[in-house]
C-alpha cells in the first residue's frame, strides 16, 4: 500500500496545501507473484473535523487497510476549520477546492477514474458537513455522499434563541447565518434544487452515535433525504462523537459503496497470502 504525502499550489486557496492519499498501486500476492490489474481506481475524498488535518484519517481508524483490501484510492485534504465552504471575503474558496479543484488535480497526479459512479466524498462532523452540502453542490462529480456523525446543525433552528451558539465562529465561515441558510450553503435548499431540477441524485449513507449531541439533527436530515426522494443508507447505534464510532463506520460505508470485492495484498504482516 503506497501511503503519499502530496503538497502543490491551490488557485483556489492561493497557497500550498497539503494532502495525504492511499493508493493501492503496489499491491502484489506473494504465492502467486500476481499483481493488481491495473485499470482506474475507485476513489473516495474523505474529509476531516474541527481542530484536524489531513492526517487524520489514517491515525484515527483503520482506513488504510481496508482500502488496500477493496482496491480503493483514498484522498485525504485538510480544511483547516472552514467547514469547506467558499468564504469569498477572505478569498479562501474551500467549496470550490473540494469539488472541483482537488479533484481535477488528483486526477491528473494518479490513475483515478473519472466516472461519477467511481467517485465518492465522506467525511465526520464539520467533514460530515463538508461531505454533505459539497457533495450535492458538485453532485455531477460525487455519485455517493458519506456522513458520519455530521455538523448539520449550524443553520438549523436559528430562531431559537436559548441555543448555545458560538456565533463570531459560526459566521466567520458561513457569513451572517440568516443570510447563509438561504444560500446554497444550507444542505436543504440544495436539496431543494436537485428535485426541483430533477436531477441524478447522489446515494446518500448517514450515521450518528445515539449518546451523540448531533443525533437529532441528523435524524432530521435522514427524514429530509427520504421525503426528497433520495437513496439513502441510515444508521445509528450506540456511540459518541468519537473515533471509536468513526472507525467502525467508515468500514461500513466502504461496505456500502460499490467497490471491488475483498481481496489480500502483501504486507509487512502478511506475505504469505
């Protein structure tokens, strides 16, 4: 398993970024000397929480070796704490990053394929969020949409005013909230659109730990996405905000996706198979 360190100049952030990305290219069966067909690779973008980076990922969860098994490129960026949004006064457009530029530029780097169907976004809580709300936006590039324990809730129930908020952060990445939930930065009113458009919708998978404080505005979103029409996976269990949920739920996301079936590569613990 090639496990890639990449930094290169965004156009959309105006500087050098970096990200990490697993790529099964190497994989090889020591008994039979048998190496991976090659053709295009599935990939998934997979998105990070508040206070993260783009190593994430692989020090939190197992990520890494199940996508060895299924055959899966995995691009891991980091989003600083902008919840992956275009922020147009501070000319950082991490919207546009995610859903056009990152993927354009991982494309050209390393034997990805390029068919929507292929191609996937997940990511946990402001990652979730990410996932989400830019996975409907560029939902002609993402046919399948991940998130785990998500960060739906900022643009939710703004009216309520004994809501613990931390406004001055909220609104230095979504700008005035009453303003932002009108826009396209509200997951609902793309989903809005998309139907409205009669558009391909993305397969959607949500999940959310029950002693989680998000639990219910993701059973919220979960209700939108079936009155909308959309294929959608859900689950909750027991479970935080954690790593000890997370881990176990990206395994069953990659079980939902269509990847290639199971199939052992050489490792280091692992050489005879």
């Amino acid at each position: 398993m090639a496990l890639i360190q990449v930094n290169f100049v965004s156009r959309s952030l105006l500087r050098t970024v970096p990200i990490q990305v697993i790529l099964p290219v190497d994989k090889f069966s020591m008994a039979t000397g048998k190496v991976r067909e090659e053709k295009p690779l599935k990939t998934l973008y997979l998105l990070h929480g508040l206070l993260g980076n783009y190593t994430d990922w692989v020090s939190g969860t197992r990520i890494q070796r199940w996508a060895e098994e299924r055959d899966l490129a995995v691009v891991m960026p980091s989003g600083d704490n902008a919840f992956y949004l275009d922020q147009e006064k501070k000319g950082d457009f991490y919207g546009r990053y995610i859903g056009e530029e990152l993927v354009e530029m991982t494309r050209r780097m390393f034997p990805l394929s390029r068919k929507r169907e292929d191609t996937f976004i997940a990511g946990l809580s402001m990652g979730g969020y990410g996932a989400i709300r830019n996975g409907l936006k560029y939902h002609d590039t993402f046919g399948y949409i991940a998130g785990l324990s998500s960060a739906v809730h900022i643009l939710e129930n703004l009216d309520n005013k004994d809501k613990v908020r931390s406004v001055a952060f909220e609104e230095s990445c979504f700008g005035p909230l009453e303003e932002a939930a009108k826009t396209d930065k509200n997951p609902r009113v793309l989903v809005e659109q998309l139907v409205k458009e009669k558009a391909d919708l993305p397969h959607i998978y949500l999940a959310c730990g029950t002693e989680d404080g998000l639990i219910g505005v993701n059973r919220a979103y979960r209700d939108m996405f079936k009155e909308n029409g959309f294929d959608i996976t859900y689950y909750e269990g027991p479970g935080t905000h954690s790593w000890d949920f997370w881990d176990q739920e990206i395994k069953k996301v990659l079980d939902w996706l269509p990847l290639d079936d199971f199939s052992q590569g050489a490792t280091s613990g692992s050489v005879g198979k």
